[in-house]
C-alpha cells in the first residue's frame, strides 16, 4: 500500500512539475523571440536575401518572359506596358519613368490606386519615422533611468522615462494624428481626380454599365420590365425613357453547366495521361467511377469502375442536352427580385442612383450597376431578410474563427519556434530531440514558417467562401469584405493577443493566487497592476516588431522572384501530363490578389503606429518596407499580374476607414503609456483624449466632402428637351441590356474538350467502335444525334475546306504545339474571366456599346471555338418560342407587344443569309460572242467578279473551289493530258 502511495505521490509531482513548466511558458510565451541580437540578425538576413533574389530575378527575367512579363505578349497595343530591353537592370527605367497618368491606361484604376496607397504609405511613414526619431529617442536616452544590464533598444523605449518627461509622446501623438490625416486628405483629393478621368475615359463612356442602374428587393407586383420603371419613377418622376430587363429564373442551369465545365476539364485529363505518347498507347484504358452526380448512378453496381473516357464524353453529351432543354424552358413567367434599368445619358442614370441613396420605393434599392463580369449571380435573387441572416450567421463564424485561432496561435509560438520547450513537457521528444538535433533544427526552421504561410493562403479562400454565403452581390464587394476580415483576423490574432497574452496570463494568475490567500478580488486586481504590467511588456516585446517588419522586405523580394510560379510550372511540365487547357493557363498572367496585400500593408501599419511612441525604429523598419515594395509591387502590376475584375478604385475607403481605426488605436497605446508613465495629475493623458474624436470628425468630414463626387458621375442632371430626338448611340441592337445583364448561363457557350494535336490520328482509334456507355438509352449513340433512329447524321466538315470530311472526332478542339499560349485564347470568356475580367486589358471588353454592325454573337449559339455546330450532341435542332412580353418606355406609355430577344435562341441559320451576296441583276444577261451583239464572258478579276447569286460555273459558286485542293483538276498544268486537250475556262458561256 505504501508502495502504491508513494508512486501516485511520484506520479502527481511529476504531473505538477509539468504543468507548472507549461504554466511558465504560457506566462512568457514569446521569449524566445525577443532576443535583441534577433534585430541585427533580422536585418542582415532581409538586406541580403533580398538582394540575392533581386539579382536572381535580373538574370531569369531576359530569358523567361513568360513568368516575369506575360502582359507584353497578351496586352493589346493601348494596354501593353512600356517595352523592356535584355539587359540585366533593363527593367527599372520603365518602372522609375512610368508616371501614374498613364498608369490608369495600362494597369486600370484598382491597380494605380493600389501604387499610389503605396506611396503614401511610403511617405507618410517616412515622416512620422522623422518626428518620432527626433522628438522620442533623445528624450528616452537623455532622460530615461539607466539600470545595469539594460539592453540598447531598451533605452530606446520609455520604460524607464517618468514624469513630465513623457510629454514627449502626447506631443507626437498629436503630430502623429496630423500627419496621417494630411496625407489621408490630400491622397482623398487625389483618388477623387483618378475617379474622374476614369469616369472621362472613353472606355467609361462607351460601356454599358454605367448608364445603366441595379434595381434588388423588388416586391412580387412590380416583377416585370414595366415594373421596373413605375419603381424608378417613384424616386425621380422625370426621368427620360430606360430599358429595362427583369431577373429571370435560370433554374438548375448554373450547375449544369459547372458541371459540365468539370467533366469536361476531367475527360481532358484522362485523354492527357492516356495519349501522353501516341506511339505507344498505355496497354489498359483509363477507369474510372461513375460521378454522384449522374442522374443514373444508383444504376451502376455499387463499386463498379467504367472506362473513363466514354464514361465522360456521353456524360458531356447528355449535360450539353440537358442544358439546351433547360434553357429554352426559362421564360417569362418566374421574374426574380432584381432587374436592370439602361438609360442613353451617364449623367442620368447616377442622378437617378443618388436621388435613390436614400430612398426606398417599396422596399427596393436602387444602385448603379456594376460590370457584368463583376455580380455574383447566384446571391441576386436574395431577399434583404435573408441576406440580413446569413450575414449574422458568417460574422457569427468569423468571431468563432478568430477566437479559436488564439489558442493555437500561442502554441505555434511556445513550442514550434522552440522544439526545446516541447521536450521539457514531452521526454520521450526530448530524447529524440537530443539524439537528432540537426534534424530537429531543420525542422524547427521549417514547421513554424510553413504552418504561418499555410495560414496566410488558406485564410482568404475560407473568409471569401463565408462572404459569398453572407450574399456578396458583387466580386469587388466580396473582395472588400475579405480584406476586412483579414485584417479583423490578424489585428486580433497576431498583434492584440501577441501583445497581452503574457500579461494578461500574468495578471491573471496574480489575481487568482492572491484571492486564495483571502484578499479582497478589487484589492487584488488593484495590486497587480494590470496597466504598469502591459505597458512594460508592449515596451518589451518592441524589438520583435522591429525584426519582423525587417523580414517583410524578404517577402516582398520573393514576390517579385515569382518563386512559386516558377516552381509549379517546372514541376507542372516536368513530372505531369498537363492538358492543354493547363498549358495555355500556364502562361496567362495571373489575376491579383488585391484582398490579401491590403490586408497586408493595414496590418503593418497598424503595428508601426501602434508602437511607433514606444519604439520608434518601427516606423523606420516599415518605412524601409514601404519604399522597397512601391517600386518591386509596381513592376509586378505592370508586367505581371492582371485585375480579375474592375471596382474603379473602390478599395480606397476601405483602406481609408481602418488606417484611421490603425491611428486611433495607437492613441490608446499612448493614453495607456503616459498613464501609467507620467505624473500623478495625468495632464498627459488627457490631452490625448480629443485626438480619437478628432479623427472620426475627419472621416465625416471628408465623407461628406469627396464620397458622393468620388461614387457619382453626376448629382443631377440638366433636363433636356423631349423633342430632341434619341441618340444612334443607344439602340435595340447595340445596348443589348438583356444579355449584358441576363445571367451567363442563358448565353455562355459551353467549353469545348482540347486534345494535343499530336494525339489526332489516335483520338478517333480511341473513340472507334463505340456505340453506347451510358445507362440512359440511346444517350451515346454516335449515329442517332437526334434520338431517333430514322434520323442521317452528316460528316462533319474540315474548316475553311468544304466538302473535305473532317479527320478530327466531333466535338473536340485539336490544339498544335504552337498554339499552347495564352495570347491565342485571351478573347474566350472561359479564360479571360479568370485572367483579365472583362477583356479590356486584351482589347475585347464585353461591356462596350459597340458602332452599328450586323449582330455576330448568338446568345445561345452551341458553336464553340473549335467544335461543329452542334458541339458532341450533333446537329439537333432546337426549335426557338417567342415569348411575348410587354415593355415599359416613359411615364404612361406602353410598348406594343413584341417578342423577347432576351429569352429567345437566335438562328443564324434563319438571319444574315445574304449579308456578303451581290446585287440582283436588273436583266437577263444576254447571250453572244465577241462582235455580234451582248458578249458575257466572264472577267476573271476580282472587282469584276459576282461572289454569289448568277456567280457559279466551273470557276466555283460563291468564290468556293469545287475540287478537292489534295486532288488534281481537269486542267492542272502539271496533268500529262493539259496540252492535249481543249481548254474551256477561258471566257466561259454562262448560258441558262
């Protein structure tokens, strides 16, 4: 029994020896990192890996230009950046010359506002980091206490500063506030000046959107075109005549046709590993199993692998069905609670948009349209009820996320930045840890950057999930909502709990031991003096600040050396069989990530202004960040990366909102500071109450001063005369608001399956013989396109050769090797919307009002590039149902009934027939021969010659040859019978 006593006594104080060590660490977690030799170390290594990239990207840059300046190549002649020579610093005089006047033209107005926040980053820090050197570090070196031992960034800090002699830092406060709110009002001035040569830019001016107003919340009564203007004319009773195009309910066609975006990008990866070689075919056909999603999978036995090749290429031809079916039963009868409004003057359609700020026409609310590019289809139909819950239920997540995140965080920094205090809990780790100290090492050097980067990445794809759930409207309101998120994330995260958990454990632990020993609680948080505790640790933790914002400058270098892209194109190419839809995305230039970098600049500097009083070498370390990054981030938007879709520069208040928030809690640092450090009168710190009110004056201030000019083109119009006829330039044919604005799915082409052309003469093998793969009948005929069986199914044609029966296997696209580019693709919407947006940059916006030319864009035509008509589903004929409706043009005036263009499929079969055709004849020609009378030969010359109608004979019908080009005419010189025979083709008799 005494054996068994003593063991449990060894075994608690064994377990009490442990967790008074984790006590100890939670207590000093981030010790480790305070070392002051760190700084030095810091900078050494930033400088100089820095450096070293910056010459490695020099050397790589001439040579590989498809990772460091993909826009030269795909850009059109008005967007493409300045040109660049070979040499190794070839690069920096188009970056130090390019002024931000034409930047808006090449990079657009979310990437020049990005620089130019940049700059005044730059700036702004610079002179703060002045003031503060000047005005703090004397004070604290002349004035502060000297005890032995204490470090030299100690005796920068004033921690050992008391009395009257912290009045230092309310003056910089004050000076602080000043100085952010200058630079905050002069770059406001600024932003405003952008806005408006943005809104003058002829872009701006030819486009769609911006004339055109978002009408959301609309209540079941007014779910029509008509409805739409009585709503309007509510708020603005004059408004002029708009167009207008309700909401449409699309059904399941958005996931039918991500659906068959993804099976399609699978059969290319199947059909990419199997004719990787197509000399020597793998022996065994890919496999795969049938997809949950399939309507027919409870009819597989369960566990049953298919060919993978046939499985997906019937199931894209039943979706291709599915999806042409489905489209042609969307009508009028479903409207959804938004729609569009397009009026002919810009002027107009923002007065509208400002009248309606705020005012609500039953419930609705009226705003000026975005891009079309740019709305979330999917969250338009939401009523505000159920925007106002899911937005409650994913801050509900965000605040779980960034609490829960705390306690892992101080792990991460307790035992992964030191293995060694893992192995005094942990023995067993410990023996290893000894064993194997340089695997270990490597370890520790590894584990703790690794998870942090993961972190970083993994971060905005969740916050942008939870923001498209909230019901995001619009890409750039989302992305506005991430950034803000981060930033909320990691201010707590990485700088609130960073910065007081030690003290806050301390305290704690105080309070806790001296209420055990039967004092008073008040009488023991009094004693712990919780505000002398913080304040000596924010002091002391001060030059890890200094470290880290050292060590951004390497990440900003390592962006500039395009590491990771380089890395994965290598790999991607080497180790992989890429499709050629991947290859062709390998070389476009990727989109910006505009959420994380601001989320990134906000947090730095928040961390600079927070403890700028304390340790001024901060504001030096992030003004050194900032001056490196402007130029490095300024190549990078120049000649690599794109914006994925266009705000105009809405980021700014953003930015703007929470650098004020990044000011004012620095006041409260030094509130705090002078606080606890000055006198017993505590003059110092109430001199720093006024400076949070201050500033959120400012903000209201400049909100009501620059917001509505910066957001509107025009306040009010200028009435004009209603006699004044309409505008060519707003027309039926070239606004085409329902499609601009219809959703994507009613009009999108599907993508189309890319095979390497190598791989040409083994596709149709691979496809031979098949008859059906799928459970549903008939679905995978290859001969009965129609579904029924009594129906011909004509060869397809080669292009641009007719007659000449096609080699290819319909319903894929043949990609040559030297066509595996991005610059030959960027006009397609299924790559451009993920590497461009809308297509300015590459000279085709979608959103432009176009001059007066025949319509060549079908809404739902099914030729893709590189398929037949009719894509792998044949040429099955879907009859179109004009659908009548009623329009709404003016106050009181009601259009006659007429067919909706919006919903109907148009047949380019039935239109433009004989758009290139020549004139009617006026007469008969008359027949004869050279002096007796009428003499018709026929003019071989261009000018002379009628393309089409009484054109044909054996010189060809329409201008088309009428011989196979492989084969020999009648009349080839090189024929043995040329000279032998009678030659009629030299003034043929077009007799009838």
């Amino acid at each position: 029994m005494d054996t068994v006593r003593s063991m449990a006594d060894s075994l608690l104080t064994k377990r009490d020896d442990a967790t008074d060590r984790l006590l100890k660490l939670l207590q000093n977690s981030y010790s480790q990192q305070l070392n002051e030799q760190a700084v030095l170390a810091g900078f050494g290594s930033s400088v100089g890996f820095t450096l070293l990239l910056a010459v490695g990207f020099s050397l790589l840059r001439p040579y590989n230009s498809i990772v460091y300046a993909p826009k030269l190549k795909v850009a059109d002649d008005k967007h493409a950046p300045p040109p660049m020579g070979k040499g190794i610093f070839a690069w920096m005089g188009p970056v130090l010359k390019t002024k931000e006047a034409d930047l808006i033209g090449l990079i657009g107005l979310d990437a020049t506002v990005f620089l130019r926040v940049l700059r005044m980053c730059r700036n702004m820090f610079l002179v703060l980091a002045i003031f503060a050197c000047s005005i703090l570090i004397p004070i604290n070196l002349a004035k502060g206490v000297k005890y032995k031992g204490l470090s030299t960034l100690s005796q920068l800090t004033p921690v050992n500063t008391y009395g009257i002699d912290n009045w230092g830092m309310a003056v910089c406060a004050w000076i602080f506030d000043i100085v952010v709110a200058g630079f905050l009002w002069w770059n406001y001035k600024a932003i405003l000046k952008l806005r408006r040569q943005y809104y003058d830019s002829p872009e701006y001016q030819a486009s769609l959107h911006a004339r055109t107003l978002m009408i959301n919340n609309i209540p079941k009564s007014m779910r029509s075109d008509e409805g739409i203007g009585r709503l309007i004319d509510e708020v603005v009773p004059t408004s002029s005549f708009s167009r207008t195009a309700i909401g449409r309910n699309v059904k399941e066609l958005p996931e039918l046709i991500e659906e068959h975006g993804e099976t399609v990008r699978e059969l290319e990866r199947y059909l990419a590993r199997y004719l990787k070689d197509p000399d020597n075919l793998p022996p065994k056909r890919p496999v795969c199993k049938p997809s949950k999603k399939d309507p027919n999978w409870g009819t597989y036995p369960k566990g049953q692998k298919v060919d993978a090749i046939e499985y997906h290429t019937t199931r894209i031809k039943e979706l291709e069905i599915e999806i042409k079916e489905v489209r042609l039963t969307v009508d009028n009868r479903n409207p959804l609670p938004y729609g569009f409004a397009s009026y002919e003057a810009i002027e107009e359609a923002h007065s509208i948009a400002h009248a309606a700020k705020k005012k609500h026409p039953q419930g609705t609310t009226i705003v000026l349209a975005p891009r079309p590019n740019d709305i979330i289809w999917k969250n338009m139909p939401l009523l505000k009820g159920q925007r106002r819950r899911r937005r409650f239920i994913n801050n509900l997540w965000v605040i779980l996320l960034t609490i829960v995140w705390a306690a892992p965080n101080a792990l991460i920094s307790i035992f992964l930045v030191n293995l060694s205090n893992l192995g005094q809990l942990w023995q067993a780790f410990d023996t290893s840890l000894k064993k194997h100290t340089t695997w270990w090492s490597i370890v520790q050097g590894i584990a703790s950057p690794a998870i942090t980067s993961l972190v970083y990445l993994v971060l905005p794809i969740i916050f942008r999930r939870l923001a498209i759930r909230a019901g995001d409207r619009t890409k750039t309101a989302r992305e506005r909502h991430v950034a803000a998120k981060l930033y909320t994330f990691f201010v707590f995260n990485f700088l609130i709990v960073f910065s007081i958990f030690s003290t806050t454990w301390t305290f704690v632990a105080n309070v806790i031991s001296r209420t055990q020993n039967k004092e008073d609680a008040w009488h023991a948080i009094e004693g712990a003096k919780y505000g002398q505790g913080l304040f000596t640790s924010l002091c002391t933790i001060s030059p890890f600040w200094i470290t880290w914002l050292l060590q951004r400058n390497l990440g900003a270098a390592v962006d500039l050396a395009q590491l990771w892209s380089l890395m994965w194109s290598f790999c991607m190419r080497k180790f992989s069989s890429p499709t050629p839809r991947e290859m062709i995305e390998l070389t476009a230039p990727p989109a910006f990530d505009y959420a994380s970098y601001y989320n990134y600049f906000l947090f730095y500097s928040t961390v600079a202004l927070c403890y700028g009083t304390l340790q001024p070498l901060a504001l030096a370390a992030c003004a050194l960040y900032f001056a490196l990054d402007v130029y490095l981030k300024k190549y990078l938007l120049l000649y690599i990366f794109v914006t994925k879709t266009e705000s105009g520069g809405m980021f700014w208040r953003m930015f703007y909102n929470r650098i004020l928030f990044a000011t004012i809690f620095g006041n409260l640092v030094v509130f705090l500071a002078v606080w606890v450090q000055g006198d017993g009168l505590h003059y110092e710190a109430y001199t720093v109450i006024p400076l949070p009110f201050l500033m959120i004056a400012f903000k209201w201030w400049c909100k009501t001063t620059f917001d509505d000019k910066i957001h509107y083109y025009a306040s009010s119009t200028v009435l004009k005369d209603p006699e004044v006829t309409r505008s060519k330039l707003f027309s039926d044919k070239k606004d085409r608001l329902s499609s601009r604005f219809g959703h994507p799915a009613l009009y999108r082409a599907l993508i189309t399956p890319m095979v390497h052309q190598r791989a040409q003469n083994k596709l149709a093998a691979v496809y031979g013989g098949r008859l059906t793969d799928s459970n549903t009948p008939a679905s995978g005929e290859s001969m009965s396109v129609s579904g029924y069986s009594d129906t011909y199914a004509l060869d397809n044609m080669q292009g641009g050769q007719p007659g000449r029966k096609a080699k290819t296997v319909p319903g894929f696209e043949m990609v040559p090797e030297n066509k595996l580019d991005f610059a030959y693709y960027k006009g397609r919407a299924e790559f451009s919307e993920e590497h461009g947006g809308n297509g300015i940059m590459y000279g085709k916006a979608e959103d432009i009002i176009r001059s007066d030319t025949p319509g060549s864009v079908s809404n739902w035509s099914d030729s893709r590039p590189g398929t037949p008509v009719g894509g792998m589903t044949g040429r099955r004929n879907f009859a179109p149902q004009a659908i009548g409706s009623v329009g709404y043009d003016a106050p009181g005036d009601v259009q006659v009934p007429q067919a909706n263009h919006f919903y109907r499929q148009r047949n380019d079969s039935e239109t433009g027939l004989v758009s290139g055709a020549a004139d009617m004849p006026l007469a008969t020609p008359a027949l004869g021969s050279p002096g007796q009378g009428p003499y018709n030969s026929r003019d071989p010359s261009q000018e002379r010659r009628a393309p089409g109608f009484l054109g044909g004979g054996p010189q060809g019908y329409g201008n088309l040859p009428q011989h196979p080009i492989d084969e020999p005419t009648e009349n080839d010189p090189m024929s043995y019978d040329y000279f032998r025979t009678r030659r009629h083709n030299a003034g043929w008799q077009g007799g009838m």
